[in-house]
C-alpha cells in the first residue's frame, strides 16, 4: 500500500507567486493560497537559494526613480487615472512584500506565515479592486510609469526579518495610514463618479491596512523581546541604518494607534 504524498508546502508554494510576473495570476495564485491555507504544511526551517527574477512583474508598467515620475492633476480625467494607477503600483509591490514576507524567513512561529499569507490575500484584493476602476476608466495597469520604492526597502532588509518588520509595515505601510485620510479629501474635491468610486476603495484599504500594519507591530515586538532589545531605541537605529524614509506629518493618530503603535512611539513621529 503506498503511502499518501506529502501536503504541499505553503512557503514554497508563496514563492511561486512572487516570482509570477502576470498580475492577474499572482493575484489567483495568491488568492487560493489563502483559500487552501489549511492543507498546507509549513515549513519554519527551510533553505533555498534567492532565486533570480525576485520579484515577478510584468513588462509594463516601466519603472522609474520617483524623481522621475511625473505629477498630474487629479481633476483632469488623465491626471485621475494616473494617480489611481500610483495607488494599484503600491497594491501590486504590497502583494510581493507580503509573499516575500512569508517566503524569506526561517524560524518563525506558523501563525507569523499564516498572517503575512492573509496581508497577501488582501493586498492582491485591493490591487483587484483598483484594476477593475481603472478598465472602468478606459485604461489599466502599466499604463502609466511608476516607481520601484517600497521593493527598494525590501531588498534592503532581506537579511534580518527583525529590520524587514520594522521599516516595512511600520514605516512604508503605515506612512499610507496617513496618506490616505488626505488623497480621499482630495477625490471628494475632484467630485466625478469615478473619483468617489476610488473614494469608497480606499475606505476597503485603509480599513485592511491598519490589520496589515498591526501584524508588523505584533512581530516586530515580538523579536525584539526574543533578542531583548528595546522597542523604541531599536527602530530609531534600524531606520537610520537602512535609510528608511524620515516621517513627516499630518499623522493619522486614530489609525496608528488601532494598528498597535504605542504612545512612546507617537511621541517620537516627526521628532
């Protein structure tokens, strides 16, 4: 009697979708990993080589240093699009920053992988959800040029899951918990449909990120009590050693506190 093969392994399997470059099949891929989570093993030891090609993308759209991108009124129909597709990019970047997440580090407890393979399944939602406005509007992803930020910091942080926790979800992704607030006053202005569509989108997003960012608090404080390293101090030092982007304000208070930033930590925005 031959015995049942074993399950498939989940980082393995995340893997394969960030190295997908069509987006529509990262998206599936990424979706039914979520959807088969329970029939997967995981494995916390595990010691393949960087594959090339990380992270998969498409040809278009082409990317650009942000200097390099340009700017565009939100209230011409050209300019609209062109900052919807801005928001689609981060989407899009968010998917491989979760997928690489999962993939990258051994040692982690299972709920660690478990909760960076629900932030994938969410963020290809919202890139879903912004690609669909987008065709609505008569154009789609890669459309416009865009810029390579958020996978820049990811890189940087390859090597130590303790700095990846720090300067990705609690600094790239929450600096959106502030952002958002203000480009939703501004789509209010511009008005259109279409602009009060992507209104709505947003309010979906900002909702999961605020979970997305409070992951990356949870495991954050996690290592840090693991290596016994004070929160606070610790983040000031990893954000000068990688460069990480200095915070500047106005800072959504609300939404940083529900995603687990403490008050120590507010009271050093901006400082």
């Amino acid at each position: 009697m031959t015995s049942a093969p074993p399950p498939p392994e989940l980082r393995q399997q995340a893997l394969k979708a960030l190295l997908e470059p069509d987006p529509q099949q990262k998206v599936l891929l990424t979706q039914s990993l979520r959807a088969q989570a329970a029939t997967f093993s995981i494995a916390s030891e595990l010691h393949p080589e960087t594959p090339a090609g990380l992270p998969g993308c498409p040809v278009r759209p082409e990317l650009r240093s942000h200097l390099d991108v340009p700017k565009r009124s939100p209230f011409t129909p050209q300019g609209l699009a062109a900052l919807l597709h801005a928001v689609t990019h981060i989407e899009f970047n968010a998917i491989n920053l979760a997928l690489d997440a999962l993939w990258r580090f051994e040692g982690m407890p299972q709920a660690y992988y478990l909760d960076w393979l629900t932030v994938a399944a969410e963020e290809a939602q919202h890139f879903s959800l912004l690609r669909d406005h987008l065709r609505t509007m008569g154009h789609d992803y890669g459309d416009f040029p865009a810029h390579t930020g958020l996978w820049d910091m990811t890189q940087k942080t390859a090597g130590d899951v303790l700095a990846r926790m720090a300067l990705v979800p609690r600094t790239l992704e929450a600096r959106g918990l502030d952002a958002t607030p203000a480009m939703q006053a501004k789509l209010r202005k511009v008005g259109t449909p279409d602009a009060l569509a992507a209104v709505a989108i947003l309010d979906i997003i900002l909702r999961d990120e605020i979970g997305h960012v409070a992951i990356g608090n949870r495991w954050y404080r996690y290592l840090c009590a693991q290596r016994q390293l004070d929160p606070v101090a610790t983040y000031a030092g990893l954000a000068a050693r990688y460069e990480a982007p200095a915070l500047k304000g106005p800072f959504n208070l609300a939404a940083r506190r529900a995603a687990g930033f403490d008050e120590a930590e507010l009271a050093r925005l901006g400082s």
